[in-house]
C-alpha cells in the first residue's frame, strides 16, 4: 500500500480481493464515466451510463474471483463514505493470459485516474503496484495499449515501457471520431 503523498491526495493504493471489488464497482463505474466524459478512449463513447459502466465492471467478478484478474484502486479516505468504498480515485487492472503457452504474460488495462487527482503520481503509483504483482507471480512480460498522443502514452513512455507501434483507425474516440492505436510492452527481467 502506498500513499501520493500530497496534500489535496493521500490516496493509498489498494490491491482489492472480490469481496472489495464487489464493494468497489460503484466507485470504479464513476470513475470509468469520469474517464469517458474527459474524452479518454476507455472502451466507450459519450454519454456511456452508470449502468454501461457498473455492467463492465461487474462481468469481471469471476475473473476476478478466480484471479485471472487482479485489480487495484487509488483510494482517498472521504468522511462520510463508506470506509470500504471509500473514494476511488484511480484503478487499474492486471489480466493474466490463462494460455498454457503464455503463463508468463499479462495485460494491463483500465489504468484511470479521476481528473481531480491527476499529476500527483497516482497513476505511476498504480502501474508500479501492478507490476509489482505481476513480477511476483512470475508474470514477467506485460503489454498494453492507449490512444496514441494522449497522457497515457506519456505516462507509459516514463515508466519504461516499450513501443510496440501505432495501428492507426483502431478505435474510435469518444466523440466518434476514429483514431490510432498505440502497442507497448516492458519485460520486467530488464
Ligand atoms: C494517464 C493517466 C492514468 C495518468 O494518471 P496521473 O495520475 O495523472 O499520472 P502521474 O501523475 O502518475 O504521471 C506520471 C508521469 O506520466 C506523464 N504524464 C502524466 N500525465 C501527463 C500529461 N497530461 N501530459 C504529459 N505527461 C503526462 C509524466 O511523465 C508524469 O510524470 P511527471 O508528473 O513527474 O511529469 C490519467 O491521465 C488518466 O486517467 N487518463 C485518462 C484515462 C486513460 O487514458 N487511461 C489509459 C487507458 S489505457
């Protein structure tokens, strides 16, 4: 667990087991939408709803459950909330691939930090959690992929990631507007 360490932050970084993440799908739906409404190319377009969210969120539960996924937030303590909802501020996802012949790789998705909390570190802070699960569990090659240009790249590039290439007219933006793709990857041997 750590903490940002700013004054407006103090989010801890939480690995959550199933019991949590159930608990936390409200928070994390929020959070998805907050990602969609700031123009992130998240899986949905403009407009996506409370219940589009909490629905993507909650197919993940088994997976959840039988750890092909672990999933961690960025959680700010909020005085009235629920102390085990807290306030998520930040998320993201280590998918492990379930292949026989891929037992050393995962995925990372759905790194998301509230607009209200960026450039403290969190998102650092949620990659370096993940990965440090994944070193652990053996899981030593990792990939993932953003919207070319965006924050994320820029997070990704300063974390040691690898660039892949850039797949253009992979998806389309949340106004609808088709857009690249950029593939990264980090061998954590290295
Ligand atoms: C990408 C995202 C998670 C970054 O979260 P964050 O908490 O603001 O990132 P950090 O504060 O940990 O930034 C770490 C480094 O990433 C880079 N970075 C982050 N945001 C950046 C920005 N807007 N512009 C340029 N570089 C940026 C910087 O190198 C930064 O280090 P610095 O602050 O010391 O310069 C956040 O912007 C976000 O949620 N974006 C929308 C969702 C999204 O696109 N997610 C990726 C889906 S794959």
């Amino acid at each position: 667990m750590t903490t940002d360490g700013t004054e407006a932050g103090q989010a801890e970084i939480v690995e959550l087991d199933a019991d949590a993440y159930v608990t936390a799908i409200p928070g994390l739906a929020a959070l998805l939408i907050d990602a969609v409404d700031g123009g992130a190319s998240v899986n949905f377009l403009a407009g996506v709803t409370d219940e589009e969210t909490r629905a993507w969120w909650t197919e993940r539960i088994p997976q959840i459950a039988d750890e092909t996924i672990t999933a961690f937030v960025a959680r700010r303590p909020a005085p009235r909330a629920d102390p085990d909802t807290g306030c998520i501020v930040g998320s993201t996802l280590l998918i492990r691939s379930r292949n026989p012949n891929a037992r050393h790789r995962a995925e990372i998705a759905k790194v998301l930090v509230h607009r209200s909390a960026r450039r403290r570190g969190l998102g650092r802070a949620l990659m370096e959690a993940a990965e440090q699960r994944a070193r652990a569990d053996g899981r030593w090659l990792l990939m993932l992929d953003t919207q070319a240009g965006t924050a994320a790249e820029a997070l990704y590039r300063s974390t040691g990631w690898q660039e892949l290439g850039t797949m253009p007219n992979h998806s389309y933006r949340t106004d609808g507007v088709l857009t690249a793709t950029t593939f990264f990857w980090k061998d954590l041997r290295d």
